[in-house]
C-alpha cells in the first residue's frame, strides 16, 4: 500500500509518498480502506520532533480519518465488511489502509459524508466535551471563545447557541472574525484590540460567564474578562505558556479555573459512540455544520503540511488517499 511517511524531522520536505507493507490486523482490529483523513496540527508538531514518536523511522502521521471496513479480525462482532468507519485517535492514518482497534472504531451515520466525518472528531468531540463536561454551557451564559475561527473554535461557537448561550469570539483578523460570525457569533473582537474592555462593555460591566482559553498566554486576560464566580476552562496554549495563577486571585473573585484534555474523557468505545451519536445526530439536523474543507491528495502531504502551517486555512485540511 501506498502511505505518506518521513525518515527524519523537519519541514514538509521530509515527508515521502512511497509504498510500505499493508497493516497485518490483530483479532480485535479493523482493516479500514481510507476515504479522507484529518490534517491537525499534532501532526506538524510530530513531523517537526516536537512530539514524542514511538518506535524507527520510517515514521507515518495521522491519526484521525474516515473509511470502509476492508477485513475484520476474528473477535470482531457487530463491524462487518463494507462498513463505514471513522476513529479520532488511531495512529499511522496517513496511509491507504489503517489498523483500527474495534474500541476505537466509530460508525458513520449513512447522512455523513466520510469527509465530514474525517474533519469533525478530534475538533467536534474537543467541542462537546468542553461545552458538556468541563463547563455546561446553560441557557442564556454569555460565552468567550478563544481563537473563534479555529476549526474547535468554529464548532465551540455553534454549539454554545444551540445549547442556548450567546457566544463571544476573539480573533487575531479581520477576514478571521468574518468566519467566527458566519459560525454564529453574536459579537467578535480582535486580539491587537483591548478586548477585555470590549468583552466587559458587551456585557454591562458583568464579564463573561465562561472563556474557553485555548491560547494560554492569555489566561490572566481571560479571568479579567469573566464575572464574579465565572469559569475559565484552559484546554491550550497555542500563542505560548500561561503565566502561574495565583489562587487567593481565585478566592477572592470566586472565580474557577479548570482544565480539560480529550483523552480524560474518550475513556471507552461507548463513550466515543455516544459522544459521536450526538455530534452526528446535531449534523444531520443542521445545528453544527462543517466548514468547507480544503482537500490534498495524500501524495501532496507536503503542500497540505505548508498550507496548515501558513495559517490561511479558517476550515479542515484533508488529505484523500
């Protein structure tokens, strides 16, 4: 089979199209014919030696994606041949063929294009566990989002309106803050502007019930711009480290910071199905809805990688076997 893998870190110029030996799947595995597979930046951060990586190089990327079960192992009940499958966590998926570990495999809804299913998992399920578990985004809470036309960032905004909220985007341009509106922002604000001034006059002087912190290095801008008792949920420090908090600042505000981190919560396949289901399920009724994906033939991962890592993109990049 055909597969994308790189010999040694460093820029796109190191990842080669070439073939590799098929996937011998174990009794509880899949073997799944890739339709589309997620480009994220985990995977810039891997090429690059940013991340741990297992194992000898040849090294292959990937580890989000959708497709048809090609063969099933001996113990598989309930996945059968021809099925459609996506997986959010299963690595080596920049390949033509993935083994796929039956708690990790996913079914698409037949309404669910495999291309929708490979942009929406990782960010779509990051959205839901943030909006459901670490803060539950109740009817009427005004709602900060962090880096508002990122792919999570989009999704974040869709579903705190249809949990009811009224979300609040920041963004570092112009062109970025159109996309947060179109995802249903009812204001955004950019971070070259004294956007905590900004959020505190949206909301009367209150502040926002909850931020969403996904840069980090913002995390004491984000407690000036949340209320009294208000939540800030910190899940990334795309823009750098966060500075120490101090926790009398806590005590005295009332104020609660938590973290969150998908992998704490994807503890189980019928967690990954249930999770799934209701991702699938706001899909299909139109209430969460998947930008435009930008597609690469897997054979152009150098032009994907460069393209992710330009920034331009406001949408998933797929890469298409």
């Amino acid at each position: 089979m055909k597969a994308l893998v790189f010999n040694t870190f460093g820029g796109p110029e190191v990842l080669e199209y070439t073939e590799i030996a098929t996937p011998v799947i174990g009794p509880s595995e899949i073997l799944v014919r890739m339709k589309a597979i997620g480009l994220n930046f985990a995977d810039i951060y891997r090429r690059k030696g940013n991340y741990h990586l297992a194992g000898n190089p040849p090294y292959i990327l990937g580890y989000e994606g959708a497709g048809i079960v090609e063969k099933t192992g001996v113990n598989i009940q309930g996945i059968n041949v021809g099925d459609r499958i996506a997986f959010a966590d299963v690595p080596y998926a920049n390949a033509e063929l993935v083994a796929v570990p039956f708690e990790k495999a996913i079914p698409i809804p037949e309404p669910i294009s495999f291309a929708d299913a490979a942009s929406v998992l990782l960010q779509g399920l990051t959205a839901h566990y943030l909006t459901r578990d670490s803060y539950a985004v109740k009817m009427n809470d005004v709602v900060l989002v962090h880096a508002a036309a990122g792919g999570v960032g989009q999704l974040l905004v869709q579903m705190v309106n249809l949990l009811g909220g009224k979300a609040i985007g920041l963004t570092s341009s112009m062109e970025k803050a159109a996309a947060a509106k179109r995802a249903g922002a009812a204001n955004v604000f950019l971070y070259t502007d004294d956007w905590k001034r900004q959020v505190l006059e949206e909301t009367n002087g209150r502040g926002a019930d909850v931020v969403y912190e996904s840069v980090g290095s913002t995390l004491q801008d984000s407690f000036a711009a949340t209320r009294v008792g208000g939540t800030v949920v910190f899940y990334g420090m795309a823009g750098g480290d966060p500075a120490p908090v101090d926790p009398r600042m806590l005590m005295d505000t009332s104020k609660t910071l938590t973290g969150g981190d998908l992998w704490n919560v994807l503890t189980s396949r019928e967690e990954r199905v249930a999770r799934s289901n209701e991702l699938f399920r706001w899909m299909e009724e139109g209430k969460v809805k998947v930008s435009e994906q930008a597609k690469f033939a897997l054979h152009d991962g150098q032009k994907a990688h460069q393209y992710l890592e330009s920034r331009k993109s406001t949408g998933k990049i797929l890469l298409i076997p």
